[in-house]
C-alpha cells in the first residue's frame, strides 16, 4: 500500500476540524485490532450510557450528562427518567438575564456604579476550564467587542498573593465576586470567598454583599448560609463533574459577565457539535473516538505513559492545563470500575506549553531523549493578523510553520547519512542524529472563535472518556483528591492549637514534627 493511501485514511475532516493522525506509529492492522478492543470492551454500549443518563459513575451513584449542559433547547436528555434539558435551559436563561443586567448597569453595586470587574473564586474544575475559555476568547475580534471595558480576573489559589493579585487596582465599588463551588466546602474557595466578602465589607458595610456577590454551586443551601442571597445562586447539578462544568454556570455565568451571553452560547454550540459527532459518526471517522484509541495504542501497548499538548496558539496557553486536570483526575486510577486493582496503568502524563515557546523549552527531549506522543493544535487564520511589509511571510505564518514542521521532525528525524553529506564533523554525528519515527497527531481548527474553542473542548472531554471505558475504570470520580485534604485538616487543627493555645505537636511522624517545629517557630509573630 502506498504511503499516500495510508496517509489519506488518516486524515478526518469534520465540522470545520481536520485531524490529521497518520504520523501515529499504527498502521491498519494496528487501527482493526483497536476497534476490536473497542467492541470488546463494550465502548458503544458505554457511551450510549453515557448519552442515556445511566449512572455510569458508580462510586458516587451518578450519571454524567455534561453533554446535556450544551444541548439545545428542545432535545430530550433524561436522568432518572427525567428530562434535565429544561432545568439547564432554566439557568442559562437566568445567567443571560443577569449578565445582561449587569452589563447593562441595570443591576449595580451598592454605591450605584456600573459593575464593570468580575473576580471568580473557584479552583480545580470551577477555575481551570473558565479560565482556559477566557484565555482562549480575549483576542478574538468579536468577543473583544463584547467585553470592552470590562475584566474578568480568577482567583483559585489559597496562597495569599493570589489574593493580592486578583485585588490589586481593583474597587470593590465596581467589583462582582462570583463564588463558584460545586460543593460549596472546598477550604481553598471557602477561605477566598471570606476574603473577599470582608474586603467588600471593609469598604462598603455588610450589605453590600448582597449586591456584590453571586454564587455558582449544587449546594444552595450552603450558598444561603454564607450570605448570598439564593436569588443570585445559579445552580447546576451533581450530574455534572467538575472537571466537566465549564459548560455549566460555572463557566457560562463569567464569560457571559465578560463577553455577553451571545458569545458564550456559540462555544455551547461548537461542543455540541461535537457530542452529536461523537454519539453518531462510526468509529472509524469519530474524532474523540480514535484519538481515545491511540491515546490507549501509545500508553497501554508502546509504552509511553505523557503526552504533550502543544497548541501553536497563545490564546490556547491555558488549554493544556485544563487538559491536564480533566484526563489526569479522570484518569489516573488503581482499580477497575468494580474495585478490582488493575493489571496495567491507567492514565496519561499531560503536559504542554504553546508552540513555539515549548520549542524553546522542552522540545530537546522530545526530539532526542523520551518518546512523548504529541498532540499539534493549529489554526488557520489568527485572531489577530500582523503582516510586517518587508517580511517574507505574515506573523502567523511564521508560527505556523513550525506546526507543519514539527511533526515531520519528530516522524522522519535524521540520519547519519544526511549529516556525512552536510558535512557534518564526525564527532558531532550521534550529537545531531534525530532517530525519527516519533509519534504525534496534528489538528487544524479554521479559526479560534468560540464555536471552534467549543469544539476543541468536547473533543478532548470525550477522548478521555473513551480512554476510560477502555481501560475499564470509572473516569468520573476523584477519591485519590481526599487523604491529602484530611491529613491537611489534622495540620490545620496542629496550627491552630499550637499558635493559639502554645499546644505541643502530637500525632506526626519525625519528618512532619521537624518541618512544623521550624515553621511555627519562624513564622511566630
Ligand atoms: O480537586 C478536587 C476537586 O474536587 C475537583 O474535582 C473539583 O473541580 C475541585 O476540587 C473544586 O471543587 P468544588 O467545585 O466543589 O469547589
């Protein structure tokens, strides 16, 4: 078979997005038996459970329909034999009406100024996905229009620095705080969210918090209980994981407040897009579909465990670490789905940088020491165009030719052969040999509007999916999060009594005893 008929069965074109995966290291018997393995490990039936709300997430007892939270308004998507597109419909008409008001200046803040700065408090899925999208929207042409004088700041970390950034140059007479926390109890957003409502306080009296902070949970009793009025809660539901809820107010309430409702319903609509894809095209042209059955090709069978997002885009700067909590928390599990410890690993290492800073970064390994398979995410035409009269090609040209490069790089490498015809000192040949034959898959969106960063979104939610219902493992809990936070409860407890009531430190081993002694003795007041 010619390289070309290869080549031509690996390249898949659908809704505007090209992938392009044949510098994968599979040919077509590699691609039958995967969707063999697919067959047997049940995947239609998996995602067809997905799809009907089935509680596929046992451990908890849930189904997972984020799916639903992009559905449009007159599809049927039921848990527990009730239709759930109504209740997301019902919220993301109030996150329209208020965020329309608040841009508006119809809804202001307690001295009556317009409120034209948002901090999000939020961390893990409630900050990662949001904050990728805002990456991802602030230069392009129309949502700049939308959010002209406005900003959109997250604050996640307990750290008090990021307190200080986030408020810094900031007035609380203009500032909307929006506590988003599924739970409602995660201490680092707790804490923050106090921070924050005491600032507001110090400033402008008690009252105005009701007129300066806004919520995001399932747990609006909790929500009440803070101090924000239930009427400026906007629910979203235990269906939806997490790390799966940018599609949820989570992410739809801030970036309505930011580039107005209209915006964001078009990013609803590209990852819609994308689940439609992914329910019903075969497998053999089903996006999330094969790039979830390389992924498990390159992990599970050749061996390598990272892989590296590398989109040549800075507006994509936030998308590998999104990407990164989505697969790494979903994924990376001991057990199978019914408990019993797995006979291989599960999950991948992601990590990933914009091209072309990771060319200048850590690229070197990837050319010459570890095998890491690449993912390439390029776009055709820029957010932001710059052609410099003189030049040989425009800026982002520039930038995308290192895309198309890259790939062929890291495929083909160099011989020794081609460095003795290029004269190539003896010595320095094994130094200048690339062994070539290095996996990566390249993706081409058109452009990078919100429709486009909709799709990619889905793409790689649904990818991780199909990983783990090959793997066999429940992608959509989190237990492994749990014992540090505990053995952070117990430290805390430690802190408290021994700052506050001089008590000794008990119950820690010698390392953790050493560490908190200097600690507290250094940082005493
Ligand atoms: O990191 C663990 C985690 O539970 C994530 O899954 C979750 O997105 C994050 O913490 C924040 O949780 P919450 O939205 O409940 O504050």
């Amino acid at each position: 078979m010619s390289d070309t008929v290869r080549c031509k069965s690996m390249i898949i074109d659908f809704d505007g997005v090209l992938l392009d995966y044949s510098r994968q290291r599979a040919n077509f018997d590699t691609l039958n038996k995967l969707h063999n393995l697919a067959k047997a490990a049940h995947l239609k039936e998996k995602i067809n459970g997905m799809f009907n709300g089935e509680r596929i997430n046992s451990t908890e007892n849930r189904s997972v329909l984020h799916i639903a939270l992009r559905a449009p308004r007159d599809s049927v998507i039921n848990s527990d034999g009730k239709n759930v597109v109504p209740d997301v419909w019902q919220v993301l008409d109030k996150i329209r009406d208020f965020s329309e008001r608040v841009r508006s200046g119809a809804w202001v803040g307690a001295t009556g100024k317009v409120l034209k700065d948002v901090i999000a408090i939020g961390i893990g899925g409630s900050f990662l996905g949001p904050l990728f999208v805002h990456t991802a929207l602030q230069k392009d042409p129309e949502a700049i229009e939308f959010a002209r004088g406005r900003q959109l700041r997250f604050l996640a970390n307990v750290d008090p620095i990021d307190v200080a950034r986030n408020i810094a140059g900031l007035n609380p007479e203009t500032t909307l705080v929006v506590v988003v926390s599924k739970t409602f109890t995660t201490a680092e957003t707790m804490l923050n969210a106090r921070t924050l409502r005491e600032w507001i306080s110090a400033a402008l009296g008690p009252q105005a918090v009701a007129k300066h902070m806004v919520a995001v949970s399932t747990n609006l009793t909790l929500v009440e209980k803070f101090g924000i009025d239930p009427n400026n809660a906007f629910a979203f539901w235990d269906w939806v994981g997490g790390r799966y809820s940018v599609c949820s107010a989570v992410g739809v309430l801030p970036l309505s407040l930011q580039y107005g409702f209209s915006v964001v319903e078009k990013f609803l609509k590209g990852a819609s897009s994308i689940d439609q894809h992914f329910y019903s095209a075969p497998f053999e042209k089903n996006l999330p579909v094969l790039l979830g059955l390389l992924s498990i090709w390159n992990v599970s069978f050749l061996g390598y465990p990272a892989r590296a997002i590398l989109p040549y885009s800075q507006a994509l700067e936030k998308f590998a670490p999104h990407i990164q909590q989505v697969s790494m928390e979903s994924n990376g599990k001991g057990v199978s789905i019914d408990g019993v410890p797995l006979p291989y690993e599960t999950g991948e290492i992601d990590f990933g940088e914009p091209g072309t800073n990771g060319q200048h970064s850590f690229y070197q390994l990837i050319h010459q020491g570890r095998v890491i398979p690449c993912d390439f995410i390029g776009v055709v035409k820029s957010q932001q165009p710059v052609y410099l009269k003189g030049e040989m090609v425009s800026n982002h040209d520039e930038l995308m030719s290192n895309f198309f490069a890259q790939p062929d790089a890291l495929a083909y490498g160099k011989t020794a052969e081609q460095l003795l015809k290029e004269n190539v000192p003896q010595p320095l040949i094994p130094h200048k040999t690339f062994s070539g034959n290095r996996p990566s898959l390249s993706l081409l969106l058109p452009t990078l509007n919100a429709y486009n960063i909709g799709q990619l979104l889905a793409i790689y939610e649904h990818r991780i999916a199909v990983e783990g219902f090959l793997w066999g493992i429940n992608s959509f809990d989190q237990w492994g999060v749990e014992l540090g936070k505990s053995l952070a409860t117990q430290v805390r407890k430690q802190l408290h009594a021994s700052r506050k009531k001089g008590e000794p430190i008990e119950g820690f081993n010698f390392s953790t005893t050493t560490m908190l002694t200097r600690y507290l003795e250094e940082s005493a007041d």
